[in-house]
C-alpha cells in the first residue's frame, strides 16, 4: 500500500512540473511579446492553455514568475560559465573579459526579461522579490574566483579590497548592458571591453600586467 501511494505521488509531482514548466515558458513567451508590465495572468493562461488559478499554483504572483525564468536563465548561464573558468587560461585580466563577454551574451539574449527583472528590485520594495533576485548572484561566482586568482598571482594588487572591486566589475557590467536599452547606444561589448580595461589598469599589480 505504501508503494502504491508512492508510486502515485511521484506521478502527481511529475505532472505537477510539467505543467509548471508548460507555464513558464508560457509566461516567458508572454513577457518578450508583450513586455512584463503588459503581461497578465490571464495571458499566461491562455498561452499555456490552462487556469488562471493554475498560473498562481505554478507561482504566486507575476512578479514570481519572472523571478523563476530568471534563476533558470542564471543557472544556465552559471553551468557555461563553469565549463569556460575550468577551461581558461592566461592573464586575470584576459579571464575576467572572456566571463563577462560571455554573461554579456546570455543577457543580451534576454534583455526584456533582464530589465524587467533588475527595474523590479530596484523600485519595489518587495523583501521577498529581493532575497529572491539576490539568491542569483551564485551566477558571478566565476568573476569573484577569477578577480581572487589575480590578486593571489600577483597580477593584481595585494592590497585590492576585492569586495569593492567586485562591486565595481557589476556596476561597469550593468552600465554596459544599459547601452542596448538606449537610443543610440554604444555596443554593450565594445563598452565592456573599453570600462573594464581601464578598471584592470587600476587593479594591476605595479609588476603585473595591466
């Protein structure tokens, strides 16, 4: 009997995931044709061809929605990442610019989803919504080791306070993403690349390279 129940319950979580995921990407698919803000329950819905009630069971708000395609859209972005640092060599400089090209490229692929993500933590005070976007930081994980293995090789100062480095390495990512919302913007990788050489020239070790 307790097989059975079981058995049973693991067929009703696996169906209870399915139509999760059936709404997810429903609800990802609403958001890039219709913007977050456009977005409703009801579109997801229908996109999905279920309940609106079933949308709710899935995640208990829009914004919770887009907070679950984000950490799947993270935690893709964490396991390439993982494959190119084991995979890197060379200067902390050179290894610092391959991670963030490649982070570059992931957000540009989702730059709707990306906006509406960090434009919600920044104007609704929402704890929830925030300890939620703030548990996706386990994607610059990378860039932390990397900037670590420099200031450990001597390629960068020892003195570094890596916490406010990091810090900066964020804010040049973020301002170079925003080139892309913005009419006539720069190319978000040229201006990557342009910041973050001068942001490593600063770092450098006065032997190391810059």
């Amino acid at each position: 009997m307790r097989d059975h129940m079981a058995k049973r319950h693991t067929r009703r979580d696996v169906r209870r995931e399915a139509t999760r995921g059936v709404v997810l990407e429903a609800a990802r698919e609403v958001f890039l044709s219709q913007g977050y803000q456009g977005a409703t329950i009801k579109m997801i819905a229908d996109r999905a061809g279920v309940s609106a009630g079933t949308v709710l069971n899935a995640e208990p708000s829009k914004a919770a929605l887009l907070i679950a395609i984000m950490r799947g859209h993270y935690e893709s972005v964490a396991e390439t990442r993982g494959n190119l640092e084991s995979a890197l060599a060379g200067r902390a400089g050179d290894r610092l610019s391959a991670l963030l090209q490649l982070l570059m490229d992931a957000q540009l692929r989702q730059t709707e989803l990306v906006s509406a993500a960090i434009g919600h933590s920044w104007l609704v005070q929402d704890e929830t919504y925030q300890r939620a976007f703030d548990s996706m930081d386990f994607a610059w994980e990378p860039v932390r080791r990397a900037l670590a293995a420099g200031v450990e090789s001597g390629e960068f100062r020892r003195d570094l306070d890596q916490r406010v480095a990091f810090g900066a390495i964020v804010d040049l990512f973020m301002g170079s993403l925003r080139e892309c919302r913005r009419a006539g913007g720069e190319d978000p990788h040229t201006a990557l690349t342009a910041r973050l050489a001068l942001l490593v020239q600063g770092m450098a070790a006065q032997s190391g390279a810059a």
